[in-house]
C-alpha cells in the first residue's frame, strides 16, 4: 500500500471496509500479499447542501430528511448523510450515533476524533437525552411506560435487522406520552423519550403495544410485506395501503446534553401527518 500513501493501520481498515477488491470481489485476508491488479474503492465526498441547524467548534447538528441514510450501506450508495458531513468539515468529521434511515430529525456530528469519542461516551453513559415523535392509529388518553427486554433476532430463517420482546434480551424502557388526537384520521400524536438507546426501541415497544408506528413496514406487518419491503418489492401504492404511510412516521425531535456547555437542541422540521 505504499503507493497509495497508507499507513498498515490504514490499509487495514480499508479492508474491513471492503474498499480493496481483487476480481471484483472484496478482500478479507489482511495478510495476503498483492502482487497482482487490484482495485481501490476511494469515498468521495458530496453535498446536497444540507446544513446544519446549529454548530460549535467541536460539533454539529444536522435535521435528517426521512430516506437519507447515516453511513453508506454499500459501495453502491451514492449520498448519505456521512458524504454531507465529510464534505463540509473533513475526513475526521463522524456521526456519533444510530437513526434509521426512515426516522428523520436530530442527528449529532462530532468534527474531529477528541469530540467523536466523547461525545460517543456521553451516549454509551446515558447521558444524552432524546426525544421522539411519532403517530400511530387510535386514541391513546394517557402517558405510559414499557419496561421490556429487547433481543436481536439471530434467526436467519427470518427477516434481518428485526429484534423482539424477549426475556433473554437487553433492558429497554420507553416512555411514551399523548400530545393531541386527530378525530377525523383516528390518529394519536405520540412523544416518545427512550430511557435506553437499543436498536429499533420505540418502533418494537410500540408494536408490543399494539400501536405499531404508521407507515412503519418490518414492525405490524406480517413476515412477508416485511421481506418484501427489505428487498424492494413493495409498491409505494401497496405500502400506503398497508401501513398508512409511505415513510415512517418517526421523528427525532430534539437532543440534550452536556458537553463544555449544557445544549438543548429542538428540530426546526414540523413532523404532520
């Protein structure tokens, strides 16, 4: 890799990245000797011009559209939310946490490698508070809590990405609270705050609940819409009127922290249904 000015650290996590491929086919072999043609996938960056709603020297806050992912899914993925930041602020600039690519709303950017890591500590420490909204079908009157354990699906039979309730699994707690009713749609503006940060927690609590986000497509569906959206055969017109929807309707609404100064950030986006 010397030609290519890499260091071994570097050229290593190339490769776990799949950016080194011999017949078209990503190298796994770290120690292998190329003495042979091969490729190099290089990411370039590029801008939508989507700015942040708010920036210090350290961080940025960004307001996701629903449909733009986190990270790139493949080699294939042509814009993400990564091409935007590295493009503004440079190489170091990182995400420092999950949000599905359907959720829209907050998201924190750290600018350099001392931000990333603490401010990835302040999530692994809880201590950053979210906020969630999101709708569902019904008239839901009072606040409540679900208190119940979620586990990764290892079934490979099943759908990928999906967790469930399960008494095996990790500690999960949400709150969820009514903020209005819309008579007329039947539907029930929800805030959810998440006490945990597990993998899909609010969409699985809710449908636990028996009030499945709208326009959610894996969680109140049955297995086969779900594996028909995973793997794009679902119809916007088939999933519209399945779920109601044809995004998710879940919104990450703001984000409080303390990090050198106390910072509540709220989405400038307005989340109607």
């Amino acid at each position: 890799m010397d030609n290519f000015d890499l260091s071994m650290r570097e050229a290593q996590r190339w490769i776990d990245k799949g950016r080194i491929l011999i017949d078209g086919k990503p190298l796994r072999k770290k120690s292998a000797f190329l003495d042979d043609e091969f490729e190099v996938i290089y990411f370039h960056t590029y801008s939508k011009n989507l700015l942040p709603i708010f920036e210090t020297k350290d961080f940025a806050i960004y307001d996701k559209p629903s449909g733009v992912l986190i990270h790139p899914s493949n080699r294939l993925t042509s814009y993400s939310l990564t091409h935007e930041i590295k493009h503004r602020f440079g190489k170091d600039a990182n995400i420092t946490h999950r949000l599905d690519k359907e959720t829209s709303g907050i998201v924190i950017v750290s600018k350099n490698k001392k931000s990333e890591k603490e401010i990835k500590s302040l999530f692994e420490d809880r201590k950053v508070k979210k906020t969630y909204l999101c709708y569902v079908n019904g008239n839901i009157k009072e606040t409540f809590i679900i208190d119940e354990p979620i586990l990764k699906n290892r079934c490979f039979e099943e759908i990928k990405l999906k967790v469930k309730i399960d008494k095996n699994g990790k500690s999960a707690v949400t709150e969820f609270k009514p903020l209005s009713y819309d008579p007329i749609k039947n539907i029930t503006l929800l805030q959810a705050i998440p006490h945990t940060g597990r993998q899909h927690q609010i969409r699985v609590h809710l449908f636990h609940a028996g009030f499945p986000i709208i326009g959610d497509p894996i969680y109140g569906v049955d297995t086969q819409i779900a594996d028909d959206y995973l793997n794009k055969r679902l119809s916007d017109e088939e999933r519209l009127k399945l779920t109601g929807a044809n995004r998710l309707m879940l919104h990450a609404n703001s984000v409080e922290f303390f990090y050198r100064n106390r910072f509540k950030i709220v989405s400038k986006e307005s989340f109607i249904f």
